[in-house]
C-alpha cells in the first residue's frame, strides 16, 4: 500500500519520552487513570469525616462520588467517547466497536539493554470522526520490565503535505512512558502511533471507538520520510506511574 510520505524535520530531533499523566497529554485526548490515591484502600468512612476525595488531577478529572450504596465511588465521565461522523462526507452507519489489539514487545538488538536503544517511529495514523481509547489488561503498574509507549504529534493547521490535509507537525511530536494502571483516549483526529509496547510482555489492550467502515473515515495513515524518527527511551522503564520512578 502507498502511503502519502511526511518529510522529516531538518535535523530531526532525537525524542525523549515523558511521563505519561492528564495534564501533560491534555493537548492530544485523555490519561486515564485513577483520581484516587493510592493509600485509599477503603470506602472513606466516619473515621475521615465520610470525605470523598478530590481528583488528583482537579482540572483533568471530574470529582468522583458515592455509588453502589456506598461501597464504591464513581467517577463520571473519565474520558469523552466521541463520534462526530455526522461532519463525514460519507457518515453511513456508524456503530460502537469493542475490539482488541495484541500488541508484541520490541526488544533490544544484540548488545543493547531495554535501557540503551532507540525506537524508530516509522508511521502515524489519525482517526477524523472518533475517539479511541486503549486500555491495557493484565499489565502491573509496578511491573519495571514492560511498559507502552503513547506517541502523539499535533496537528498542523490549514497545511497540506503530500495531498494531507492538516498534517502531523513532526517537530513536536511527543512520547510518553504509560503504565499497567494507564489507559490512553486520542481524541478524534490526533495524530499518533500505533501503539509500542516494550519490554519482556505482550500486552492485550480492548480498544474502543466508533466506525463506519470507510477506510478514510476510520482511519489515515502516513509514512515519516527518512525512514522515520527516533525516540530514545535510555532509563525509560524508570518513568511512569504518574511520573514518580519506578524501583527497578
């Protein structure tokens, strides 16, 4: 398949990733994580004053509140599911989809650790109508050997590269270190890459959007000239977590 071809910053910067939370990834869709602390291991109760905690993350998250005759705490609306293939110029019939990417590890050539590589970004994909948010199972947060990468670029606005219309600005593009208790939500016409797990485990991610079943609709794809950039995840497996370094 021939895919439009993006070219490469001049130089293109070497990536380095960040960690992966609501307020730094805000500008591309949703950190999913959880809005309460870790020491909470309860339902707060009459030895707290019955306080429901505010969202670690005020701005990004909603406030969680009772549920399930108060042996729970809800928190609504965690992140947007969106369809706005009403602005298609094919909307068809659009449906909910549930679905599951089985994503394999990337290792290291020989004579590299996990901690002294780079990963080559070689393409990335938008989805114009929805959002699409990828939750991990079976993945410990605390689990120093495996994590996933979120990569995302921002758009560049009225801009057309190679017949795409508002292409990815390769010069920012960006690269986050997620964890097992992270989900990602890229909102509808984010540009990203497909998801990079690495590490010693394949990782299982259910995977939820809308879709019409027209290839444009659903998803846009590009290569990156120059045989791609590079993200260079040394001490990587320490981020992540929220930002706090994990025990390796």
């Amino acid at each position: 398949m021939d895919l439009p071809q993006i070219p490469l910053p001049n130089p293109p910067p070497l990536i380095h990733p960040k960690p992966f939370t609501p307020t730094g990834y805000a500008a591309y869709g949703t950190c999913i994580t959880s809005p309460l602390p870790p020491t909470l291991q309860s339902y707060p109760s009459t030895s707290s004053n019955g306080t429901v905690p505010q969202p670690r993350y005020p701005i990004h998250q909603p406030q969680p509140e009772p549920a399930n005759f108060n042996t729970a705490l809800k928190t609504p609306s965690i992140s947007p599911l969106i369809n706005n293939y009403a602005h298609s110029s094919s909307p068809g019939t659009v449906v909910p989809q549930m679905s599951m990417f089985s994503t394999f590890p990337r290792r290291p050539p020989p004579g590299k650790s996990t901690n002294d590589w780079t990963i080559r970004i070689t393409h990335l994909e938008r989805h114009p109508y929805t959002s699409q948010t990828f939750t991990p199972l079976g993945l410990s947060p605390n689990d120093p050997s495996t994590y996933y990468l979120v990569v995302s670029a921002p758009t560049l606005p009225n801009a057309t590269i190679s017949g795409v219309r508002n292409p990815p600005d390769l010069s920012r593009l960006e690269a986050f270190v997620a964890r097992g208790d992270q989900a990602v939500t890229y909102a509808p016409g984010t540009w990203h890459a497909p998801m990079i797990v690495v590490g010693e485990r394949r990782v299982d991610f259910v995977v939820v959007q809308f879709a019409n079943g027209v290839g444009g609709d659903d998803c846009e794809i590009v290569e990156l000239g120059g045989g791609g950039m590079e993200v260079n995840i040394e001490g990587a497996s320490g981020l992540g977590n929220n930002g706090r370094k994990s025990k390796l």
